[in-house]
C-alpha cells in the first residue's frame, strides 16, 4: 500500500512538474510604433496564438515611438532581450549586423502560408543580408488632397507635377488662414527631403558607383530648396517647421492645409474625420523625368538569435503573419499588406486606397527604398536631417550646405557598410 502511495505521489509531482514547466513558456513581445489602438489589436490577435499554444503565454512591452530606440538599445544591452519584436526598416542592419537577430528564410520556405507572400516582401526583408524580419506591410507614400480646398481655390485638377504640386500649394494659401501642404519639419521628416531631391534629379539612387551619395548633385540641391521655399514662401505653415506626424494629419483634417504626403497610417484618422466624398489619394506628383520617386518604408517581426524558445516564438511570428492576421493588422494600423491578392479586398478598393495602389502599378513611379543596410541610417533620419533641415527650413543654412553634409555623412557609412561585404 506504501509503495502504491508513493507511486501516485510520485506521478502527481511529475504531472504536476510537467504543467508548470508549460506555464513557464512565456515569451516576451515588444512593440516599439505603440498607440492604444494598435496594442489593442496585437493583444487581440496575441490572445488568438495563446488560445492555440497550451502553456504558452506571451508579455506584450510597449515602447513610445519617440523613445523606442533608445530604449530598446537599452534593455537589450543589459540584457533584457525579447522573444519577439516589432523591427522597424531602419533598425534591421544594426541588430542583423551584429548578429542578434534570428535567420528566417529556412522558416518561411517550409511555411505554410510562405508562398502567398508577395515577392517585395521577401526583397524588403532580407534587405540585411537573410530574412531577418517578416514585413508585416509597407508604408508607401502619396498625396493626400482636399477636393474642396482645392475648388475653392480654383485649382481645377490635384496635381500630376512638381510644377502642378507647387502652383496648387500657392493657390491654396491665398485663402483666409489657409496653407497649401502640410511640412513635416519636425520628427520623421526625411522622406519628404528624400523624395523631393530624388524627383527633382530625376533618379532615387542614393550612391554612385564609386560610392559617393547623390544627394548634393545639383538636381538634388533643387529637389531640396523646392521644400525650403514652400515654406519659406508660406505655402506651408509656419509652425510646420517643428511638426510631426500627428500634427501634419491633424492640419489636413481640420482643411488647415490642403496637401499631405503620407502613407496609408494616416487614413485612419482621416477616414475618421473627414467624409470620404471630400478627399483622395493621388500618387506623388512627377519631377522634370517624368517620374516620382515615393518613399516605401516597413516594419515586421524579427525574432532575436538569444531567445530560449525558437520554436514557440516562431509559431507566434507565423501567426501575426497570417493573411488573416496580416489583414486584420492591415486595415488597423494603416499599411500595404504583404500576401498576394490584398488588392482585391472591397476595403481596400476605395477611392482613397487607389492613389497608393495605382503608384504600385504605374511606371512613372519607382518606389524609393531607404538604405537602412547603413548602420547609423536611423541616427542620420532622426538626429542629423531633423536639426540640420529645420535649420535650413528657418534660412539658417542653405540647401547646397545640408545637402553637403548629408553627403558626407551617408558617403562615409556606405565605405563602412561595404568594407564589410
């Protein structure tokens, strides 16, 4: 009888034992683009992996955006390091680099839903070197307008060219308290720079062959007074010198100004605000080639090299990466999605979704993919163009002189970013 009791111990303390260490699978998720909205959608689809995964929990960390990657950095090297995170474009190179993030290509090969990713998806992501990150959409940029801003200042069509955009702006913010485009001076204002100078010179090329950056050849110079004199020339509001991305979409729904270029984040909020008879998306207007140059951005899912459940952690990266997932995330938070036949769902087949899906399909637009690969691309996006534009915004510097040191400054990485190849 002793030794019976003692065999059904035994078999309690092992099961017991066995439903602990299950429990004890907790992976932690950090979200560094956080807004209640969007923390409210990933725990929703957080809480559908937990659901299908016994014993696997998952701690979802919000960061600020505007501290997110300092603090990152921060919990990373001291050795607080996540499962799972949201791995903005600009970022991959560094962690990639430093071979801190976990190589997917393998996965995705052998996933069931790996096939119906489009083929700029797997591009972008494994633009470090392997599939270091899933993209969960693209943040592709166009022009928003409002049509009746625009008939009230005589501007009988939304702009096709520079030359178009610029008259427009002008006529625009002859009306009483009106402006013609809402500047991001301020946090986040380089694509604005980037596509600009890029239109202007007529290729979104960032590097020579013999590696020297573009961006201070004199058709880029051009690209770059063209912004400083929309605001220089108030086409632009003149506290849009320090605006950023809440701001430039809160001026275009209140008709504060008439033109924002932005990616498809934005609509949200607009969509909200404004009725959907008074405003569209057009793609970006075209420089003297003939072409535009929008800038395509995207964040996604890396999973780091240290995590001590590879297996789970992947599971839960496939499951936000769904196409269910991927279009519940999508309609949400304001991106592209990245399986194939997106286009084709009636919420996207909108006259405010056209502008981003005809700039996919038209020629005359090549979108402008960002060197992230450069280690110190996110410290140059929003530390040396931020102070050095706005400088410039407020004719402290001139556009030959910004343009200068941006080239030296990308230049200089490229070297370093090559050495290594």
């Amino acid at each position: 009888m002793k030794q019976l009791l003692k065999g059904l111990l035994a078999t309690m303390l092992l099961a017991s034992t066995a439903s602990v260490a299950l429990a004890e699978t907790k992976l932690k998720l950090v979200e560094v683009i956080t807004s209640p909205e969007r923390t409210e959608v990933l725990q929703k689809l957080v809480d559908e992996y937990e659901a299908a995964n016994d014993g696997v929990t998952v701690e979802i960390v919000s960061l600020p955006w505007g501290s997110a990657f300092e603090k990152l950095a921060t919990m990373v090297s001291g050795g607080d390091v996540p499962d799972v995170v949201e791995m903005p474009d600009r970022w991959a190179a560094l962690y990639a680099g430093s071979g801190q993030l976990a190589k997917l290509g393998d996965l995705v090969e052998n996933w069931e839903h790996g096939d119906t990713l489009t083929q700029k998806t797997i591009d972008m992501g494994t633009q470090a070197g392997d599939l270091y990150m899933i993209p969960y959409g693209f943040y592709l940029r166009a022009m928003f307008y409002n049509k009746k801003l625009l008939e009230e200042a005589g501007v009988e069509a939304p702009p096709k060219t520079m030359e178009e955009f610029k008259a427009a702006a002008a006529a625009v913010s002859e009306l009483d308290g009106k402006s013609g485009y809402c500047l991001r001076g301020g946090p986040g204002g380089l694509n604005a720079w980037v596509m600009m100078a890029a239109a202007m010179n007529g290729t979104n090329e960032f590097f020579t062959e013999d590696g020297k950056s573009r961006i201070n050849e004199p058709g880029s110079v051009e690209g770059i007074q063209y912004l400083i004199d929309l605001y220089q020339n108030g086409h632009a509001p003149r506290d849009s010198v320090s605006w950023g991305f809440n701001e430039i979409v809160a001026g275009f729904y209140s008709g504060t100004c008439a033109f924002l270029d932005q990616d498809p984040d934005a609509l949200i909020a607009v969509a909200e605000r404004m009725p959907e008879e008074d405003f569209a998306v057009i793609p970006m207007p075209v420089g003297p080639s003939g072409q535009a140059f929008p800038t395509i951005g995207f964040v996604g899912w890396s999973i780091f090299e240290s995590t001590e459940h590879k297996d789970e952690s992947w599971n839960l990266v496939a499951h936000l990466s769904s196409p269910d997932a991927n279009a519940t995330w999508a309609k949400r938070v304001g991106v592209i999605p990245v399986h194939e036949g997106a286009d084709q769902d009636p919420y996207f087949k909108t006259e405010q979704f056209k502008g981003w899906f005809d700039t996919l399909n038209g020629d005359e637009y090549v979108p402008t993919v960002m060197p992230t690969y450069l280690e110190r691309f996110g410290f140059f996006a929003d530390s040396v163009v931020l102070e050095s534009s706005q400088e410039a915004l407020l004719g402290q510097r001139t556009a030959q002189d910004i343009a200068d040191e941006w080239a030296a400054f990308l230049t200089d990485e490229y070297a370093k970013w090559k050495a290594k190849q």
